[in-house]
C-alpha cells in the first residue's frame, strides 16, 4: 500500500492541467473539514450543557436517594446505617425531611418546600460553593438558623440578622390534627434567623429553604422520623451499580434511586438530542461526499495517461484502483484531521474566552466540554463516509477509466 499512497500523494500536492480538480479537491477538504469542525463543536456544546443541567440539579438530587415505597416517613433504625455507609463507593450520607411549609416575614409571605438536614449535608449539596450571600451554617449564637433560595429571600425581604429584629417565621400543619376542630393548634409556629442564601437554579432559588433536621423534626411533629437518607457518592463511582448494591442492603419495603433515574425523563431528552444532532450532522458530511465523488472523477479524467504509463509498466488494475482509493482517503483524512484542530481550537477560545455569551442565565457564557469518545466517534464518522464515497466513485467510473486504459493498452501489445 505504500506505493499507491506515494503515487496519491504526488497527485494530491501536485499542479493541474485545469484549475477545476485543483478547486473541486480543495472544496472537498474544505467541505470534510468544516463539517467535522461543526460535530465537534457541537456535540462538546450539547456535552457542556448536560454537565450544567447536571450540576444546577444535583445539589438537592443526590447520588442515590433512599425513601419508602409506599409512605411519606419511617424510622431512621429502618435501615442498616453501618452498612450502607460502609458500602464501596459511599462517600457522605444524610438523612433528611422535606415537607412543605409557610414562610412568613412582615406582611410578606410565601409557600416554600422546608428541607431539614445535618450539617454534612451542606458539604454533600456543594452549597458553600453555592452561596448567593451571607455564611452557609444552621445554628447561630441564637439558635437554629435557616439558609433561603435567593430569590425566596428576596420575596419575603428577610434580612441576614439574629432573627430578633424581624425573624423569619415558619408555620407548618400538625400532622393529625384538622384544620377546623383546632383551627389555633392547627399549625406550628417557629421564628428562626436567616444565615444566608443560596443561588443554583431558578426553582431550587424560588422554592426551597435548608433547615437543621432538629428543626424541621420538630416543626413538622415527625417524632423522629425521617423522609429519606440520601448519599453522595467517591467521584467516578457507577451511580447505578450503587444504586442497586444499596437495595440489595435495605430490601423490597424500600425505593432505591440514584439521581440518573430520578431524572430519567431529562437525561434520556439530552441523549436523544444529542444523537439526532449527531445524524443530521452525519447527513450532512454524506451530502458533502458527492464533492469527493467529483474531485476523484475529473482526476480519473485527467490522469488517463499517466493510467496508461503504468500499465505499459506492467501495473495491474487493482494497483491503480488502490492509487485512486489512497487519493480519496487522503482527501478525507486531511480533511478529518483539520476539522478537529479546527473545532478544538474553537472549543479552547469558548473555554478559555467565553465569546459566545448566555445571557440571563446562571452562567455567563456557554458551557463547553470536549470529549475524547466523541472526538473518536466522529473520526470514524467521516472516514467511513468518506470511504463509502471514495468506493462509489471507484465503482461508476473505473470501467470508463482505469480498466479502459489498462484494456487498451494490453489490446496494443498484443
């Protein structure tokens, strides 16, 4: 194969008789390497905007979530705490209570999803990191404190103080107690300071506030109970392998989740976006074959006497067919290979820049993420269009061509 891709190569590089090979050659470069450019750009943007999505939500979706199939709460002595935590891969676990509960500051008030946790659940959510202002802690030097959604806090205009001047007070329904038999016991009350608050995403902004469990147990008369335990997994852990290690633990009574399943609707839309991206993209390179097709047909044109040269050289058939076949890899493979430094160089400058800007978003530029099993999948995307092209022209033409010129000159010699 080396002597056809020499013979390739030197018609590649070398001067045209006519301008038109020269131009339709460099089109098809040109066209192979934009639409590569174009995947990879792509696909990392789609592969950026999953890991934000995945991000804005996993703060308050943990890794695998532990909650009753059939109930609202249980006992915390329902589960088998030492061995979950000690279950490869289990890096933090919390349990937690969510319920929904009134807020109310001054003539302002709202309906807000109360979630109590222990203090590692902080570090667990990444809401340290999350902070829109004030200190994420949940007890002050006057008691327990709450952290709100930005935008929660900002509807009830509730300041970060001690909670003595003008405290943030929760009211919630006491379980089993009717609204109008104890219309004044009906709800519990408590006053409670504001350490801060948080910014991931527009409905955790808007809905939820973070509570000690203590606060939240008591709040809501759930004696101890507890809705879920939710568990942060090592990084780089099979979310779904521990998923099913833990439920094989805690038994059938149980709904083991990971936060991939949780979101199922969400994950498999962006998967299937991203493979529909990828096939019109892939239709489009297919369409752009057809320059290869004409690139390779007016060189077979033109090259009929070097074709005879080589036959009176004693070359076969099959030896020009491989010559043609490595000009149209070639062709693609330089293509190919410039796509990808193209796309990737603009991939770094969205990286490193952010010059395509999202504005009223939670990030101020586009998300972008590159990577490598895309890079591979969509080499071998394009080679093998463009071998499917080269192969097309090969077969339409090579009786008009090739094995017409080597046929005439054996019909000479003999």
């Amino acid at each position: 194969m080396r002597l056809p891709l020499l013979f390739a190569r030197r018609y590649l590089l070398a001067r045209r008789s006519t301008n038109a090979v020269n131009i339709i050659t460099v089109i098809s470069i040109v066209v192979v390497a934009v639409v590569t450019a174009a995947m990879v750009v792509v696909l990392s943007t789609l592969n950026g905007i999953g890991e934000l999505v995945d991000k804005l939500y996993s703060p308050f979706d943990q890794d695998v979530t532990i909650t009753l199939q059939e109930g609202k709460t249980y006992p915390r002595d329902s589960l088998p705490l030492d061995r979950i935590k000690a279950a490869p891969g289990v890096a933090m676990v919390s349990w937690t209570i969510q319920d929904n509960v009134l807020l109310r500051c001054g003539d302002k008030q709202a309906v807000a999803t109360l979630k109590g946790v222990e203090p590692i659940y902080l570090d667990m959510a990444g809401l340290p990191g999350s902070m829109y202002e004030g200190q994420p802690r949940l007890r002050g030097d006057n008691g327990p404190t709450v952290i709100l959604g930005a935008a929660l806090k900002d509807q009830l205009a509730v300041p970060n103080d001690d909670g003595v001047l003008r405290p943030l007070v929760i009211s919630a329904p006491v379980r089993g107690r009717k609204l109008l038999r104890y219309r004044e016991q009906a709800f519990e009350r408590e006053n409670v300071a504001v350490a801060g608050s948080f910014s991931i995403n527009m409905d955790f902004d808007q809905r939820f506030a973070v509570a000690p469990i203590a606060l939240a147990d008591s709040l809501l008369h759930y004696g101890g109970q507890v809705s879920a335990l939710e568990i942060k997994a090592v990084p780089g852990t099979d979310i779904e392998l521990l998923a099913d290690r833990i439920g094989a633990l805690v038994g059938p009574r149980f709904k083991v989740l990971s936060r991939y399943r949780k979101n199922e609707l969400m994950y498999r839309t962006n998967a299937i976006e991203k493979r529909f991206t990828f096939g019109v993209l892939a239709f489009i390179a297919l369409i752009g074959a057809f320059n290869i097709i004409a690139s390779l047909t007016l060189m077979m044109i033109e090259k009929q006497r070097d074709m005879r040269t080589l036959a009176g050289m004693g070359a076969t058939a099959s030896f020009v067919r491989r010559v043609f076949f490595a000009e149209g890899m070639l062709i693609v493979g330089v293509g190919t290979v410039a796509g990808l430094l193209l796309g990737l160089f603009v991939c770094g400058i969205q990286l490193w820049t952010g010059v395509v800007r999202l504005e009223g978003s939670v990030v101020k530029s586009y998300p972008v993420q590159v990577m490598v099993s895309d890079l591979a999948l969509i080499f071998l995307a394009v080679m093998a269009i463009g071998i499917l092209a080269t192969a097309t022209s090969l077969m339409g033409l090579w009786r008009r061509s090739a094995d017409g010129a080597v046929g005439y000159l054996q019909a000479a010699r003999a």
